[in-house]
C-alpha cells in the first residue's frame, strides 16, 4: 500500500506531534466532541479516538483523558459584565473543598451555584499538568458546542490575569489544539482557537496544534 501526499502529510504531523508530547511529565488531554452514547458499543467522535490513540502510542502512564460531554457542567453565568461590574474569577468565587480545588485556583461561581457542577474535575487536573491538548469538531463553522462551554466556563483563568491584576495561573502549562474537520473554516477556526488559548495565558505550542 502506498499512502497518497495527503496522508503522508498528515502522518508527518501526527509524528511531529507524539514527538512534542514525550518531553512532559503529565498530560491532560480534553475531548469535547459528542456522540449519542445510549447503546452498547456506541460509537466514539474520530477526535476522541485520536486522542486515545495518541495516548497509547505514548507512555501513557502520565496522561489523563477527560471526556467533557460526559461531565455535568454548567453554562458560564457571564460574570464578567454584569450591572454590578466585572466578578468572575474573584477571592470570593473560589471553591472551598479542598478535595476538588487543591490548587485553590477554582474560582468560578457558576460551581457555587451549582452544587452537582463538575467542571473541578477539570481543573484539578489541569493545574497538575505541564501540558493540555483540546481536542474537538467543528460543527456550522465553528467549534462543537462542549468545547465553546468549557472554554467559557475557563474564563476566570483568563480575567484573573487580564482584568483583576492577579498573576498568570497557566503561565507555566503548554496547549496545543487538535480539531477534526471536513468544514470549510477549519483553518480559521484552529487559528483563531490558538489566539483565544495563548489570551488565556497558556503557552500555546504549534506542534501540538
């Protein structure tokens, strides 16, 4: 079997991918596209069988996959523009269970307000890992719906630093972006994605990208 140009691109990218990601020590990885999962044997979104597959070609000892459509979480409540000024990401938003916000960095009132809210499983994660890969689809053009609530509901890691004056909390964690895409605004939708994260204050890197 030959592969054709295009496959042989896209290998070289995988390869160059796996090669960036064996210089961490711990990985989250984050998959946000959705599939009806009521059926036995049902079957996984082609970004979330990427993501395992990555894994497994790596030590995957030191990587962790979360499943994002399968966690309850809550829309973001747009604190950051409410009557009474800009709140998100202040003191007072921060969860208190040391369990769930053992970096004390969860501050997001959307999980004090939603007691079953479990975007912490998220987060503690996130703050014990020197890498995060998002891995989505582009649905309409734009990204797939649990990937566009997650990233409005990280939004307090972003306003702490750019608007309450607070330090970079991401400062120190590489991201890369991986989307699977057919549609015409793929190349747009990774680049624009790639601006939001580096504005969040992740260190965003091409080869994971």
């Amino acid at each position: 079997y030959m592969m054709s140009n295009d496959e042989q691109d896209y290998k070289n990218i995988l390869d160059d991918t796996l090669q960036a990601l064996k210089k961490y020590k711990k990985i989250l990885f984050l998959t946000t596209s959705n599939r009806w999962n009521g059926e036995e044997n049902s079957e996984k979104p082609k970004s979330t069988l990427l993501a395992y597959k990555i894994a497994k070609q790596l030590d995957s000892s030191n990587i962790s996959i979360i499943e994002v459509p399968l966690l309850k979480i809550y829309p973001c409540e747009g604190n950051v523009s409410t009557r009474s000024g800009n709140y998100c990401g202040v003191a007072d938003a921060k969860k208190k269970d040391p369990l769930k916000n053992p970096s004390g960095h969860h501050r997001c009132w959307a999980s004090i307000n939603n007691k079953d809210d479990e975007l912490w499983k998220i987060s503690k994660e996130l703050f014990e890992s020197d890498c995060v890969m998002f891995f989505g689809s582009i649905r309409w053009g734009q990204m797939n719906s649990e990937y566009q609530k997650l990233i409005e509901r990280l939004t307090w890691i972003e306003n702490r630093h750019t608007t309450l004056g607070e330090e970079n909390i991401v400062k120190d964690i590489d991201a890369g972006i991986i989307i699977i895409s057919q549609n015409w605004n793929g190349t747009h939708v990774l680049n624009t994605q790639k601006k939001v994260l580096k504005y969040f204050g992740f260190n965003v890197i091409n080869n994971l990208s």
